[in-house]
C-alpha cells in the first residue's frame, strides 16, 4: 500500500488509523514522493511505514548542492536506524547514483537505468544484467569499522564518534591543540576503542544517529560496564529534547546541539572535563593500578615471581600461532630428592630451593625467554632460538652445574628434559609432552642427567633396568634371590635391606640366612631344593630373635642362564595379632553363649533355616550337635512338636509384624522322646544376608496341662 507525502498533510489522524489497520492485516506500508511537499519528521515516527520513497524531483534538487548534501545523508542514515527501506526515485545521472551509493541508500530506480519498455525487452536486458559494483570502502561517507587517530600531541584523547566525516573533521579542527583525537565512525568499533585505551580517553563526543551501533546503543554498552562509566560523554545530535532527556538518561554528561556553535562546544567541554577530573582523576588512577596489578599477578607464580603455567601456556601457543619461523626450545626440569628436603628440613627449605632454582633460571636465560614454574618442584623454560647439538649440549651441562646447590648436608641437583620445535612440536601440548617424556627418562637414567627427546617411542633399555630397579625398591615386601644350593644371595631389594638391618652390598657378600635371618646355618623353614617347583609355595615362621611372624612365598625361576630361588617375605605380625585377637574372643563369645541359661538359637527370618543352636540347649534336650541338626534337618519350624507348629509360627508372624520381638510357648521333642515346654523370647534383625531371628529358650517344667492348654 503506498501513501504519499501529501495524503499525510491533510487528514494525519484518519490516515494514522487507517494505515495502522492496514499495518496489522500485513500490508507492507510505502511512503512515495517523500520530499515533494511537507516533510515532517513525526510523520516518520507515527505512521508505521516499511519503505521510504525519495521523490525524484528532491532527489535532483539536492544532489546539485553542495550544501544539501548532509541533508540527504541524514535522511537516509535516520531511514535506516529506523529500519526502514529507502529507494531514491527519479535518478538520471551518473554523479547522482556515485552519491546515493556513498550515501549506503540500498535501492535507487530512474532513467539513468532504463526507460519504460516493453515487458519482452525487460526480459531480455533483465537476463543479460549485471551486478553493479559495490562502492568501495575509502569512497563512502561512512566506513563501517573505521578508527583514525590523528596525529598525537601527547595529550589526553577526545574520542569523536559520528557517522559523518564532515562533523568529525569540524570538532577534531577545534580541539585538536588540547587533545589528541581519535574518530570513530560507529559506536561498535568505538565501544572496542574505549575498552582497550578506557584509561587514555579525557572525553567523548558523541553522535546519537549513526549506522552499525547509534549513540543510544553505545552509552547503554558504557552504562553496564564499571571501568567505563567514569568517562565523561557529551551527545552532539540534532535529535531534540525527547533524544537529549533519553541521553541524560543514560548517563551522557552535556548536549552539544547540530550545527555547531563552536564557542558553546568549547564551554561545555572544558566545564565536563573539569568535573569530571576533580571527581574521577584519582579514582581512574587507584582504578588503573589495581587493574594493572592484578593482571600481573594473574600471569606471576606467587612464590617466585616467575611466570606461572598458565602464562606460559598462553605466550607458547601464541608464538606458535603468529610466527612462520617456529624455531625454539623446550626445557623441563624438577628438582631431584625434593621430597627428602621438605621431610627432613620441612617446607620452609623447600621454597628455598624452589626460590634458588628459580633465580638461577632467570640469571641464565635472555629477557625475552619463558621461565615459569609448572608446579611443585617443576619448571619450564622456551627459548626462541637455534642450537647446534654441541651448543645445545653445553647449555644443558652449564644448567646442570649451576642447579647444583645444598640445603643443609642434602645436594640439591635437577633433571632436565629438551624437546626442539619444529622437530617434535609445533603446538604447546605437544612440545610440552615430548618434554615432559625426555624429562621422565633423565630421571631414569640418574640424578643430576638431561635428555633430548628423539621421537622415541619407548624408554631405552638402561631406563626400562632402573625402573625395575625402583619398582622393586618401591615394594613393601623384602624381596631375595638366592642360589638354590649355596643360599648365595644374587639380588635384594631395599625391603630385604631393613628387614636384614644391613645395606645392600654387606647383604650381597653373606648367605641368606645369615644375612636376612641371623642364622649360623639354613633356616629350618627354608624348602629343600628337592621339594622346589615352578609353583609357589607359601609358610609362616616366628622370628627367633623377636615377636615378629612373616609369610614367606618361594619358588624356582630362571636366572640367567640357571636356576634360582626367589622369596617373598612379608611381615605378617599386625594381622598374626590382630587373628589371634580375634580367634580368642570368638572362643570368649562361645563360652558365654553356652553359659548362658536356657536354649540360644538364631535362624533365618524367611527361610527359618537354624545357623546357630548353643551347647547349653543341646545338653538340656539331649542332642548332640550332629544328631540335632540330623533330626530336624537345620530348621526352627521342625523343632516345633507338629501339633502346635501352625499355631506358634502365625504367632510369631503376627507379633513380628508389629514389632522386632515376639514371645511364645511350644514344646519341643528331647532325645529320649519326651516333650519339654519352653518359653521363647525373639528378636528380629537385620543382616547382610537377610533378616536374622535370636531366640531365648527357657524350660517351664510347672506348667500344667490345662495352663498349657489355656495358653
């Protein structure tokens, strides 16, 4: 439905309700010959329009001034914040199709294109179209995305956002003597500019109709954000009181109205500025400090004050990001035997080495290399350089010199571990893996021992030995192994040296059961070659010079080319005492329970099978155990005379399901087969494997026939 700007002049409010109706149905809303007669800027704001129609003859008249031609970029720079469409009308020549396109108006139609036509010429010149080239960048009126800092004159910056190169060049001539200016030309990449240099801008002028980001967007983004708020911002607009209340709003410090007057854009910025310095000036300063400091802190290890991982994970993977030449060197190093010195001398010493090694690192790298702690006793170190392999080799020879200190009696020395970038990494996880593997075998290899890593997919032999080594050192257990005829020890790990109260090379000159066991001859629990297999066989012995016991496992094996005896002896005394404990109160707790007076039984809840019947019940009835279970088959219910078995067991079933106890009276058959009359008190809990019943049994010899019966 199109409109025209005259329709509007002479009936507004019937045609507002009208078009508003039509609006709602889902017309499309056109407003044509906009510029032919009044044009009114609230005939914008009230009608509910989609396109914006520029009248051909507006179009020609302004376009042939020069003066007009802000006017026209308005216009279509305030369509297009109000989302609308613009399609200029009437366009006839080249100039005025450059300046719409510098303008950004999208749509344009007139001769310049073509004149009416029949539809099969449309069709044919339609098909044989073009598209028309875009306007470039540094030909527009407005550049999306563009920052220009003028030339810098060591003052404060005065950030100058407007769509308009021309408002821009205006203020900037004005005040370029007091600040150094900076022009924006949305309030995006404005807003990007303030969050970066927030601590070098005095104050902002700002635009509020602008393409991309407007005014009002830009001082909300301001508003949320703490660190931003304190800069003083003044809105030059030609948008009128309703745009300058809603500026205040949201926080603008003063109004500067188009065009300018340029005696009272002077005032006004010197008063904001002036303020503005008096309350925040030392609130930005403390403000900045604190930022700065805790960025600081965020990249420093705390006890060293070197880098931290996290830092030098970050720097690592941004050389490998942004440099084509990515040659470099990955070092990882730990302090050897650190947890000797923080046992033996406590943590305090501890961060002494930790400071000490650190130190030496900065001392013996360039400024521009990463050292940073990794953590604990861990450090790393990226040079961005290329070593030959002797002067790779050297460098790590003087590392492993000048790492080498004492705390206390305890030589403190360090483990090195190289990667080499490209070779083996070109990424951080990667060189600091490869690292971190060449560093696992130095530690293999020796204290105080470097390694370049190789590509290597296993650990060298030598490495694979002492890891052994310390696997078996490592073990709880004493292990030994001996010469199966002449008790010749050939191995012993650190175990079998404190069980034997010597070291290891005074144990490697004596027969086991001299140097393990104290013995002037073989041990009397020591198996006979002759009884010696491939398969373990496993004794307990009692030490001889001591409470102790151990559990001795031992067989044949292969050694070498023959055959030898390995042991594995375990102290066994804890859980010897702990079993004998044990075993001697079971046989307390028997004993109590077959003193106990009367019958003790427990049984199954469901399925009432007998687990326990003590020996004071059996003597009273007669039984033995193996007769016991032998008549009644290990169940409660058949101990019960058959007679009154129904009757007890509902009752018991009844009390139980009222509560965990019950009591009752029944008769149970003796060996000799006579009845006795007992009195059961139970009681139900509940077990692992179920519900469990503990019955108390007590014989009732007075009872009569007829309480019995009455019962």
């Amino acid at each position: 439905m199109e409109i025209t700007e005259t329709a509007y002049t002479e009936n507004p409010e019937q045609l507002i309700g009208i078009v508003t109706q039509l609006k709602d149905l889902g017309f499309i809303i056109e407003m044509d010959d906009f510029g032919s007669g009044y044009s009114s800027l609230n005939m914008l704001s009230e009608l509910p329009l989609d396109i914006l129609k520029l009248d051909m003859r507006f179009i020609q008249k302004e376009t042939d001034k020069d003066s007009s031609r802000n006017i026209l970029s308005f216009i279509i720079s305030l369509a297009k914040w109000m989302n609308l469409l613009v399609v200029a009308e009437g366009v006839e020549s080249h100039s005025q199709i450059e300046l719409l396109r510098n303008m950004d108006c999208t749509y344009v139609q007139g001769y310049y294109y073509a004149r009416p036509m029949p539809s099969t010429e449309f069709t044919t010149m339609l098909m044989n179209a073009q598209l028309a080239s875009p306007i470039s960048a540094a030909d527009r009126d407005w550049q999306e995305g563009a920052i220009h800092i003028r030339k810098d004159s060591g003052n404060e910056v005065m950030l100058i956002v407007d769509d308009i190169q021309l408002n821009r060049a205006i203020l900037a001539e004005y005040f370029q003597n007091a600040y150094t200016i900076v022009e924006a030309d949305n309030g995006e990449v404005a807003y990007h500019y303030i969050e970066e240099h927030f601590d070098e801008i005095a104050i902002i002028l700002l635009d509020l109709i602008m393409p991309v980001s407007d005014g009002f967007q830009l001082l909300k983004r301001l508003r949320s954000n703490p660190l931003l708020t304190t800069i003083p911002v003044i809105v030059t607009s030609q948008a009128g009181e309703t745009s300058e209340a809603q500026a205040f709003e949201l926080g603008a410090s003063d109004f500067i109205p188009k065009p300018y007057n340029m005696d009272i854009a002077i005032h006004r910025v010197q008063n904001v500025t002036a303020r503005n310095a008096i309350q925040t000036l030392e609130r930005e300063k403390r403000m900045l400090t604190k930022m700065k400091q805790l960025a600081l802190e965020a990249k420093l290890d705390q006890l060293t004050g070197i880098y931290n991982r996290m830092e030098m994970e970050r720097q690592v993977q941004e050389f490998f990001l942004t440099n084509e030449d990515q040659t470099a060197i990955f070092f990882m190093l730990d302090i050897d035997n650190f947890k000797a010195i923080n046992d033996r001398f406590g943590h305090d010493q501890g961060d002494v080495a930790i400071r000490r090694v650190a130190n030496t690192l900065q001392t013996m790298f360039r400024e521009d290399d990463l050292v940073c702690r990794m953590g604990g006793d861990e450090f790393a170190v990226f040079m961005r350089a290329q070593f030959t392999h002797v002067q790779l080799i050297h460098r790590l020879e003087q590392m492993s010199t000048k790492l080498r200190f004492k705390i206390g009696h305890i030589e403190v020395t360090c483990s090195i571990g190289v990667c080499i970038s490209p070779n083996y990494g070109t990424e951080y996880q990667d060189v600091y893996h490869n690292a971190d593997v060449a560093l696992l075998t130095a530690k293999r290899l020796g204290k105080n021992r470097y390694h370049i890593f190789g590509g290597e997919a296993r650990l060298p032999d030598q490495v694979i030995h002492r890891n052994l080594d310390w696997l078996l050192d490592e073990s709880s257990d004493a292990i030994v192994v001996i010469d199966p005829e002449t008790y010749e020890i050939y191995y012993l790990n650190d175990a079998a040296c404190t069980l034997s109260g010597k070291n290891k090379e005074t144990c490697l000159s004596l027969p086991c059961y001299k140097a393990i066991w104290n013995n002037s001859k073989p041990c009397s629990h020591c198996v006979h070659i002759s009884k010696l297999t491939h398969d373990y066989c496993e004794h307990e012995i009692q030490s001889e010079y001591s409470e102790n016991s151990y559990i001795i496992k031992g067989k044949l094996i292969d050694w070498g080319d023959q055959q030898a005896r390995i042991q594995y002896i375990q102290d066994n005394t804890n859980r010897a005492r702990i079993s004998r404990k044990t075993e001697s109160l079971a046989k307390d707790r028997q004993l109590l329970l077959d003193l106990l007076p009367g019958g003790l039984i427990r049984y199954n809840a469901s399925t009432l099978v007998l687990t326990f019947i003590n020996e004071n019940m059996l003597n009273n009835l007669g039984y033995d155990q193996d007769t016991f279970h032998l008549k009644y088959r290990h169940r409660f219910d058949l101990m019960i005379r058959p007679e009154a078995r129904t009757r007890v067991l509902e009752e018991i079933q009844e009390q139980l399901a009222h509560g965990d106890t019950y009591t009752c009276i029944y008769p149970i058959e003796r060996m000799d087969g006579s009845f006795c009359t007992v009195y059961s008190t139970g009681r139900y809990t509940s077990g692992p494997t179920g519900g469990e019943i503990y019955a108390n049994l007590m014989e009732v010899p007075q009872i009569t026939k007829k309480k019995l019966a009455d019962v």
